[in-house]
C-alpha cells in the first residue's frame, strides 16, 4: 500500500506540472479552450480600460475601438473582478491568466483527496487515489487553465461546500454555495444537492431551505443589476422564456438521446475511457455510491438535466460534475488493491460493456494539431481501457498494487499526451497582429487582411486592421 500512496503523490504531482505546459502560448481559438480564453481575456482587460461608471461592472468586449461597445450580460462578473485583482500583481500575459485558473485546478485536487477522507477515514489509501483521479484525468490537463465564466473557479467553492456539508457544518457549506452561485449560476444549484440530501437524511431541512431563498433573491438582484432592469415581471419572463441555446429543430423526442449519447461521449473525452469506465462501473455495480460523491458531483448532474443544452455544447462545464467521477474511479481501484472486488461473471460483463461504450464514444481526431499523434494516443487509451479487462479476465479475485500502479501511470501517460498533443497546435493570430503591428510601424498605413476580424480583435485590438 505504501508503495501505491508514493505512485500516488508522484502522479499528482505530475499532473500538477502537466498543467504548466505551454502555459504562455498565444490564444489559438481551435475550440473553447483557446476561444473562451481569448474571449475572458477581453471582458477582463475591458472591465479594467473602461471606467466602473459607465460599464456599472458589467462584463463587456470591443473597449477602446470605434464601433460600439458590446455588453455581455449572461454571467457574473465576479472571476473578471477577481482576474483584474491578480493581473494587477502578475500581468496580463497569456501565462497570468491561466496560472489563476492554475491555482484553483491544484486547489480541488486537494479538495477532493479531502473530501474523500471524511467519507472514508479509515481508508489510508482512498484520499489518495481521489486525489490521483482528480489531477490526472484528461479534462483537468486540458481545462485545468481555462479562465471562462464557468469552471474550475466555480468547482473549489461547490467541493468546499461539500466538504463542509460532510462535517455537518450545515450553515457553512450554504455560505460557500453562496460564494460559488456568486462566481457562476451553475454554483447556485449547490443549494439544490444540499437540500435533496438533507430530505434523504431528514435534518437541516428548513434552514437549507431558507439560505436558498435568499440565495434566490441574491441571484435575481445580480441578474437585473446585469441586465439594467428593475422590472422584475418582465425580467422573469424574458429569463424563463428565452429559449438559450436551444433552436427549434433541436427538439423532440431524439433530444433525450442525443444529450444521453453527449453525456458519455463528454466523459470518455475528459477522463478517458478507462477512468469513466470503471467510474460508472462503480456507481453501478459497485460500493461508490456515498454522500461524498453526490455532495463533490451533484452541482453538475442537475446543471446537465436542467441546463444539458449548454453542456452539450461545452464540454468544458462538466468540471462541475467530474468529482464525482473522481471520487468512484478511486473507489474501483481501492476496492480492486485491497481485495474487496470478486468479479462474477455479471460483473465482468457489466466492466466490459463499459469499457466497450467508453472506448467506442471517445470522440477520435477532436484533437487535431497532429493526427498522427492523436490516433497514436487514442490507441495507447483504448489498449491500456482493454488491457485492464484483460487482467480481470484473468485473475476476478486478486490483484497485485504494482498493476495497478502500471495502469495509472498508463493512464496519465496517454491523458498528457493527448492534452500536449493539442496544446502544440501552431499560432496563426498573435504572430499575425504582430506582423501587422511591424508593417504599420514600417508604412504608417493601415494593415488589410482576409481574415475575420473577430478571430483576431484580442491581439490586433490596438492596430489599424482593415479586415475585407
């Protein structure tokens, strides 16, 4: 067991400094990652240009150039107030803002590790692989320094909440599911968990009850001081109707599967197949299923039922839910190294059709900077997901630690790989504004170019750019 706990600390640290690569790479815009970055990026450095009385706070793009400025109501600004706060200390390079999401990723690795010891504090293993899964898994190397309104800034206070809700700590963990509602919307629906697990547990009922009205009340205000509006009738109408990202040929009866087919591509893609494999494994054949995982996970499997057309488009938003993965997986592989697994014969074939689902939904060639590198990985996931079946099938009773050591490390392995994989993708944006900064130093005449002028406003904002 020891031995494990050292391949533990050493993988968490590792996952830890895989976060740090290329940290100070222009934004590219390929997907999310890039385009929510470049785009928090503007709403910070214009929340920051833009006086506090005329933008009221409120999170807005295209400051300082000739066409109108363009407001962006939809969340709080409260990570921009906070972004403001740490590039007055740091700077406002690329690697500034990515370390303040850094530091909240490396957060809610502790976080979770913490919360797996006040569900299990007899378990000496336990809080350290919850810790391993959380900072080793795919979507915390690939968004672990995503600055948007919505991740891992949302995730410490809904994991804090957690955690104090575990301790009994019932009006605290209502705080801090206030502190997160404030950081982010979603963070509000932690009031929803803690209540659902006070009825099960039938106490603190009413006081939960009571936070979250005024938790109600805060987000209403925040949403009309937003939106400039004090009409509160209208407000409420325009919020519930407005249809969000939801269009008219979307609906009917295949919606329910395509969110359902979504949801576990989205999770194949974030841990990768093996880690979602035996997660789900766990929650349904196996002794994962606890408070902990629904308090660390809870937030983010209501977003999704009640918001799942935003998850479906971002991917990036189930951080809020991947805890609870987390915190199962690490349960697997306790069980499996302190022999409390037998695998029957409805087992194995419960694991392997899992392990099929999550390897067939993976969603090969989304990280395209190389496609030779990212088949190369993909395959490397899928044998390491098999190759675990394979000793299963071989031995359902008993399992040595150092094989299982090899499948985490495998597991990393193939996670960081395909995160550098698409970190490597080339710059075109930054190194074309910087072109065209030195052409019009050289001419004194604007710079004309093909491109599309919303792709490139971040780093060309202060430039003479004609875009045709």
């Amino acid at each position: 067991m020891r031995q494990l706990k050292w391949v533990c600390g050493i993988l968490i640290a590792l996952g830890i400094l895989g976060k740090f690569y290329r940290i100070d790479d222009p934004w590219k815009r390929a997907d999310h990652y890039n385009y929510g970055g470049a785009l928090t990026t503007e709403y910070a450095e214009c929340l920051k240009r833009t006086p506090l009385a005329e933008s009221k706070g409120i999170p807005h793009e295209r400051c300082g150039m000739k066409e109108p400025v363009r407001y962006y109501p939809n969340h709080p600004p409260t990570i921009l107030f906070a972004l403001w706060a740490w590039t007055s200390v740091f700077g406002n390079a690329e690697w500034a803002y990515r370390l303040f999401i850094l530091l909240f990723s490396t957060i809610n690795i502790g976080l979770v590790g913490l919360i797996a010891r006040r569900a299990r504090p007899e378990s000496e293993l336990f809080p350290w692989l919850a810790a391993t899964m959380q900072a080793i898994f795919l979507g915390g190397l690939y968004f672990g320094t995503h600055p948007d309104f919505i991740g891992e800034f949302t995730v410490t206070f809904t994991l804090l909440s957690a955690y104090l809700a575990l301790g009994n700590r019932t009006l605290s963990a209502c705080a801090l599911a206030l502190v997160a509602g404030i950081t982010a919307w979603p963070g509000y629906l932690m009031f929803g968990v803690l209540w659902l697990r006070a009825a099960f547990l039938r106490r603190d009922r009413v006081l939960i009850f009571v936070c979250g009205a005024v938790a109600f009340n805060v987000a209403l205000a925040t949403m009309m001081w937003l939106h400039q509006t004090f009409d509160v009738v209208a407000f409420l109408k325009m919020k519930l109707l407005a249809p969000g990202y939801v269009k008219p040929d979307n609906g009917g009866w295949l919606e329910p599967v395509h969110f359902v087919r979504n949801f576990f591509t989205t999770q194949s893609r974030l841990l990768g197949p093996l880690l979602s494999a035996v997660a789900f494994f766990e929650l349904i054949r196996g002794k994962g299923r606890s408070q902990a995982v629904w308090l660390a996970g809870g937030t983010g499997f209501l977003y999704a039922l009640i918001g799942h057309e935003y998850v479906m488009v971002h991917g990036f938003l189930y951080l809020l839910f991947t805890p609870a993965l987390a915190l199962l997986a690490a349960r697997f592989f306790e069980r499996w190294a302190t022999n409390e697994i037998t695998f029957s014969r409805i087992d194995f074939r419960w694991l392997a059709g899992l392990i099929v689902l999550q390897a067939a939904l993976y969603p090969y060639g989304i990280y395209k900077t190389n496609t030779i590198h990212d088949a190369l990985t993909s395959v490397a996931l899928i044998l390491t997901a098999l190759g675990l079946l394979w000793v299963v099938k071989r031995n359902p009773q008993s399992v040595s630690m150092n094989v299982i050591a090899i499948f985490l490390v495998l597991a990393f392995a193939a996670n960081l790989s395909q995160m550098m994989n698409y970190r490597n993708e080339p710059d075109t944006e930054r190194s074309f504004c910087e072109q065209a900064k030195a052409e019009y130093e050289r001419t004194g005449q604007p710079v004309h170019t093909k491109f599309s002028r919303t792709k490139f406003y971040l780093y060309c904002r202060d430039l003479p750019v004609i875009y045709e």
